[in-house]
C-alpha cells in the first residue's frame, strides 16, 4: 500500500469517528462523560486537521474551491437563523 493511499485511508476514519462522537455526546446524559467525550473529540479533530494538511501539501487530497466572502456571509446567516429558531424549542424529553 502506498503512502497517500494509507494517508487517505486513516483520514476517511477519522472523518467517520468524528461524526460517531456527534451521536454519542448528544445522547449522553453523564457531564462527566460528555466533558470526556468531547475532550478526545477536539484532539481527533485536531489530529484531523493535522493529516488533511499534510496530505494536502503533498498532494494527496484535492484543494477545495475557493470560497467568495459573499457566499461565507451568507452561510453564516444561515446558520445564525437555523441556530436561533432552535433555542426556542427547549430540552429534548428523554423517552424510553
């Protein structure tokens, strides 16, 4: 096995680890746990980020397109929008 099909193989991964932390912390209940959880999510993340860099210096990974301020501005409102329609609602019952 190659070098960039190793890289992108372990990026993959962790790509996929990082949705599973997602799942699991929202569905935790113990802050203890929570607080845990998300601690090993922000060094995943991280290590993420790390490779991604790297595989892209060398190549391994496509460039993502650019992006124009207009478009950022407009994701951001967006978010803001869904984010504040969402604080109304309250806390998710926990049902069994």
């Amino acid at each position: 096995m190659q070098e960039k099909d190793m890289v992108l193989d372990i990026l993959n991964g962790a790509k996929s680890s990082l949705g599973n932390y997602a799942k699991v912390i929202s569905e935790s209940q113990n802050q203890q746990l929570r607080q845990t959880l998300q601690n090993m999510r922000n060094c995943d993340e991280k290590f993420q980020y790390d490779l991604y860099t790297l595989a892209s210096q060398k190549g391994y990974y496509p460039k993502p397109e650019e992006v124009s301020s207009q478009e950022i501005s407009m994701a951001k409102s967006t978010m803001t929008q869904e984010s504040t329609s969402r604080q109304g609602a309250g806390p998710i019952p926990n049902i069994r």
